[in-house]
C-alpha cells in the first residue's frame, strides 16, 4: 500500500482525536469512509509559473483530471515525452485538463520551453 499524504493525514488525525477523546468517540464507519474516499477520482492542478510546471512530480491514479493553469505571460503545452497526450497551447490565464489513464506517459515538457520538464506517477489504486 503506497502512502500518500492524505492517507497520513486521516491516520494521524485519527491517532489524534482517539488519543484527545479516546475511543468510544472514534466511529469506525468515519475512518472507513476516510478510506473509501481515496479511491474516488481526484481533481489535481498544476501551476505553470516562472517557467515551471508547479509542482513538478505528480502522483494520481487512472480516472484522475489533471488540469493545468498558466500564470505565465508565454503560452505553454504540457506535452508527453512521447507525444502521446497534448494539452495544446495554454495561453495567459488560461487552463486545460486532462483525464489519467493507466497508460499515460510518466514525463513531460513544454513544446514552446523545451527545459521545462516534469513527471506524472500513475498510481494503482487500492480497491
């Protein structure tokens, strides 16, 4: 099982309110809820800014949207390292979004800044 940030998150404020309340007032079904919920499609945003795609590692899961934002005054592309997904030309204050899928290539650029780089993780999911 691969940790994430929100898993930490929900296990540690779990541990905190047994810890504050102790255990008659920790409902099992509303840790469980915590965890079916990671199993939903997230929403994830990246910020295009300074010429960087922020933050530039990712981890989602296959079903995810992953939208770009360009705070950039240049227009910009998230552009797979194989060419095999495109968000086209992001212009000034502008957003494009894409859905994971399981076979989405790992890294990608910008077709307009070529030294602008980051990398997509797609995760398996738990259930």
């Amino acid at each position: 099982m691969r940790l994430t940030r929100r898993r930490v998150l929900v296990k540690t404020a779990a541990a905190l309110a047994a810890a504050a309340f102790g255990p008659k007032l920790i409902s099992p079904a509303l840790i469980l809820s915590a965890r079916a919920d990671d199993n939903l499609p997230k929403a994830h945003r990246v910020e295009i800014t300074g010429f960087n795609f922020v933050p530039d590692k990712l981890d989602a899961r296959s079903g995810d949207t992953i939208t770009w934002i360009n705070r950039d005054i240049a227009p910009h592309t998230a552009t797979a390292d194989d060419k095999t997904w495109d968000t086209g030309t992001i212009k000034k204050g502008k957003e494009k979004s894409l859905l994971v899928t399981a076979d989405m290539s790992l890294t990608y650029f910008c077709r307009f800044h070529p030294m602008m780089k980051a990398s997509l993780e797609v995760v398996l999911s738990d259930g």
